[in-house]
C-alpha cells in the first residue's frame, strides 16, 4: 500500500519502521527537519519507567510498557543502534526528611500491580554494590526491569534510515494543516501530528516539561536514578561521556520559551543534593517541549475511513510508542 504519515516525531518513526518491515511504500509529512530537532521525542530523556509511572497511571499504561519494552530492541536493531537500549532496573531514592513519603509512594506501587513486589528495599551497603556513586544515601528502592531508550541517538539514526530507505519519500519542513486533504492521493494516512493535530483532536492539549543536560566527570551514575522532592520526582537519566539528562518538571502550558529560573535553582539544587559531584557539572543545554495530551492522560487511537489518528501519549512517550503504534495497526489495516 501507498501511506501517508502526517507528524514524523517519535510515533510517527515507530509507526514508519513497521510500515517498511510490512512492505508498504511511505511518503513522510513534517513541519519540522528530517532530524526532528523541534519535536519532543528528541527532547526526551526516554526513560522506560515501567513501575515508577504506576503512581498516577491506569493499568494500561503497565500492560502496554511491558509490550514496548519487548518491542525496543527490534526497532533499534533496524535502524542500527542495539547498543542505544538499556534494560538494568532504575534506582530511586530521597532525602532523610523525605523517607515517609518514599516509602509511601513504593507501597503504592505495590498495590496496584502484583509484578511490583520485585521492588527492592536497599540499605547503604546494596546501594553501594548497584551505585557506588550514591554512597551519601542510607535508603533507595532499586526497580527491575526498567531502563531507558537513548532517544537522541534514536532520533538521528532513525532518520538516517528513513531518509535513505528506497520506499519513503520525505517532505521536510511541509506542515500538514488538514490531513483529510491527503485521503485523496494515499491508501491510508497516518495522523500522528501530536499538537499539530489540535484542531481535529477535542481536548489535546500541551504540558511542557524542561530539561537540563549536563557533563559531570565526576559523576559515575549507570542507571536512570530518581530522587522524591516535595514537588515533584526529579529524574537523573545518563548518557555516554559523563553527560546527563536532568529532569521533572510538569508545566500546564504550551508555552515553549527557554526554562524558567524557578526551575533552573530546584533541578539544579536537587540534583547537587544527590550528588555532590554535580556542583561541579558543566550545563550543556536547556531544552523545553511540551507532550501532547487529552483530557484522560492516555494515548488515543481512533479510526475513521482510511485514515488512523494516533495521538495523546503525554509522557510516556518512549514507554508507550511501540505498543500504541502496534495496537494502531492490528485495529487499522490488519484488524
């Protein structure tokens, strides 16, 4: 079949590698460049925090994490980066004062999926032997079977593959206003345009989040390492060369001007507190996006006469992609 898809972040890539894989020839629409440096998926951390999200997510989050986390190292494999998936557990952690909440935010957790009683209790001696580096605490939680996806890594080989696969056609920088108008030339169509698609999509809406990068030598920290703070749960996600993705913060706004100095002093205090290492970090970048998002919280799928609406995955962006995309295509064309 001939597909159109409208929207080339991080769906919009999951959806074209499975589209190749099934034989289809794709043509690609985006308002941005090909390397997706506007888009939020390349802003992202990639986190696969299949547990930790269980605080404020339904069951179906769990259910299709599991699924994606299965489904990641096929795709990266496609594209030539095996290398960029990591699957060790993640840490999380608090401070003295803040134990109480830690404690009850685990037992929630616990109780909402019975795969949760793999959570483990660490004393300082079982931090040490996971994190050296996060000697200073007394008390984590370590969480299996979660990890991360190296999103930037992902985003630019992801294009390098589209980009020179005989099958796709890309249309760079060319911003899909109705995608109604692409039924005409296309089997089916593919809208996975995230806010882009607003008005045809009631009650999608942005929630900007903001995020440091950091180079800290003295920084050893291997996993996604989380740390409780009375606002929010601020994320430690390493990457290669002793840089770091920093982030927490959830804004309900759609505003994506450079990070606040609010922001700046509590991520950059809190990640100091952590680890003192960090004081002497360098602060690479700032980067803001926002995530788009229904009224629900969770990802939609609707489909309507050769054409498949994918949209609404909020931040749980790299956790859900795969499996979304794989519902979307199971319901859609295959169904």
């Amino acid at each position: 079949m001939n597909i159109a898809i409208a929207g080339v972040g991080l769906v919009g890539r999951v959806l074209a590698l499975n589209l190749l894989e099934k034989g289809h020839t794709l043509t690609l629409f985006d308002e941005d460049s090909a390397y997706g440096d506007a888009s939020a998926g390349f802003t992202a951390a990639g986190m696969l925090a299949l547990f930790a999200e269980l605080e404020t997510a339904e069951s179906s989050i769990f259910a299709r994490g599991k699924r994606s986390i299965n489904l990641w190292p096929s795709l990266l494999d496609q594209v030539g980066i095996s290398d960029a998936y990591q699957l060790e557990g993640s840490i999380i952690t608090a401070h003295p004062q803040d134990v109480s909440e830690l404690d009850h935010f685990i037992q929630t957790l616990k109780s909402k999926v019975d795969e949760a009683s793999s959570i483990q209790t660490l004393n300082r001696d079982e931090i040490m032997a996971l994190e050296p580096d996060l000697e200073q605490h007394n008390r984590a939680f370590y969480i299996p079977h979660e990890g991360q996806v190296d999103a930037q890594r992902f985003m630019q080989a992801s294009s390098d593959y589209l980009l020179n696969h005989p099958d796709v056609i890309w249309h760079q920088e060319t911003k899909v206003e109705k995608v109604e108008e692409l039924l005409k030339e296309f089997d089916w169509v593919y809208d996975s345009r995230g806010l882009g698609a607003q008005e045809d999509i009631q009650d999608l809406r942005g929630v900007r989040g903001e995020v440091f990068w950091l180079e800290a030598p003295e920084v050893k920290i291997t996993r996604p390492t989380r740390m409780l703070h009375p606002r929010y749960k601020i994320y430690i996600v390493p990457r290669p060369n002793d840089r770091y993705i920093i982030g927490a913060t959830e804004i309900e706004s759609e505003d994506k001007s450079p990070m606040s100095v609010r922001s700046s002093l509590e991520l950059l205090s809190a990640v100091y507190s952590m680890h003192s290492g960090f004081a002497e970090a360098r602060i690479i970048k700032t980067a803001t996006n926002c995530r788009p998002t229904l009224k629900d919280n969770l990802p939609q799928i609707v489909h309507e006469d050769k054409l498949t609406r994918i949209n609404g995955l909020y931040r749980h962006g790299y956790l859900l992609a795969p499996a979304v995309v794989e519902d979307a295509l199971n319901q859609g064309i295959y169904k």
